[in-house]
C-alpha cells in the first residue's frame, strides 16, 4: 500500500512541476507572450523541445508542447518582436543547453 501511494504522489507531483505549453493564437488568452530569439547569447531561457512529457520536467528550460490548452501548465504566444513579449527564448537542439540565463524572469514560467 505504501509503495502505491508514493508512486502516486510521485506522479502527481511530476506533472505539477512540469513545463507542459500550449501555443495559442491571441495574446490575450496567453499567460506568457514570447519571442524567439535567433541566439542563444540574447535570449532569458535556452528551451528545448522534448518528445515526452515526462522528459519535460521542473523549470529548466525543458519544454513539451501538448494539444489541448487545458493540458498545459502555461499558454504562450509567439510574439513578431522583441519588445511585446515577456520572455525572449532561444530553441536548443541539445538538452544540456537547456538553461535560464537570467533568473530574474524565471517566474514567469512557475
């Protein structure tokens, strides 16, 4: 019985931490406006796409897009410049370029 609990909370709380996102198409609806930056030197938060949503986990920068906005930890709109968006990011082909390079809005994506 003890093992059926933890791995249920074990479970519940990988997905409250996780950074599950979903793109929407207006910036009202979005809790987060962003811009993709073309490097990674101008941008707040180096993110790479993950395959799972497993894979997608605390606010590191792992990000794992979903299908349905109420699947998502936060809505994002994809800004066309710089200065409206909240966040500025960066897509890494990598997962161990995954990283916050400034702290200051890292609570944007709590």
């Amino acid at each position: 019985m003890k093992k059926l609990i933890l791995t249920l909370w074990a479970l519940v709380s990988l997905h409250a931490f996780s950074q599950t996102v979903y793109s929407v198409n207006s910036k009202y609806d979005a809790d987060v406006k962003v811009f993709v930056a073309s490097s990674k030197y101008d941008a707040d938060l180096v993110v790479y796409k993950c395959s799972s949503k497993y894979d997608a986990t605390d606010n590191k920068g792992l990000w794992f897009f979903v299908s349905s906005k109420y699947d998502a930890k936060k809505k994002i709109y994809f800004c066309d410049s710089k200065y409206d968006a909240d966040l500025i990011i960066f897509f890494s082909d990598s997962k161990y370029d995954a990283q916050w390079r400034s702290n200051a809005k890292k609570s944007l994506m709590y």
